[in-house]
C-alpha cells in the first residue's frame, strides 16, 4: 500500500501499491506523476526532497506564499486518491506537524 502524509509545509509518500508488477503499477504510475510533476512548479532552492525507490518526501524550505499555494494544489490532487476504487491501495493521512522528522 501506499501510505501519503500531508504535513503543513511537507509531503511523504511511501511503499507501493502492489497492484501489478513492478514498471506496470497504475496506481503508483499515477502518484508518482502527480507528485514528481508537481514538484517542477517550484525554484530548487525553495525546495528539499528525497526520492528512492518506494520513496518521495518533499518540503519547502521557502514558505514564501506562493509555494504554500502550489503545495496546497498539489495536496487537493493527492487527495483525489481517496475515492473508493483506490482506498486499497493508496491511503492518505493528514498530519497537523509541519515537516516530517528527519
């Protein structure tokens, strides 16, 4: 399962969705998407990320208003993931923290 957590100014998004082999998941084919896209919206410097396999974590490190809108974009895309024909697979989790820990 894919386990995305919203923070603040952060996002998380771990494990995959086991739908189908590795290279032919549509479900984490369609979150990586949203959230790698997403992430070209921003300057690299007002951002920190790590990206491995099964693994995004994206913050902002420049909460100038403009990002804390585009990051807010992008969590209302991210939350489209919980209709009932993905909730098997992907599942999203709203923190009220700022960031993740390290």
């Amino acid at each position: 399962m894919i386990t995305i957590t919203l923070y603040q100014k952060a996002i998380t998004c771990n494990g995959h969705a086991n739908f189908s082999e590795n290279g032919s998941d549509i479900y984490c084919a369609g979150v990586s998407a949203v959230i790698m896209s997403a992430m070209n919206w921003f300057q690299e410097s007002d951002v920190a990320y790590e990206i491995a396999d099964g693994l995004i974590k994206f913050k902002l490190v420049n909460d100038h208003p403009q990002n804390i809108y585009k990051l807010d974009l992008l969590k209302q895309q991210l939350r489209t993931f919980q209709q009932a024909d993905f909730k098997k697979y992907i599942q999203i989790k709203e923190s009220r923290k700022e960031n993740y820990e390290k």
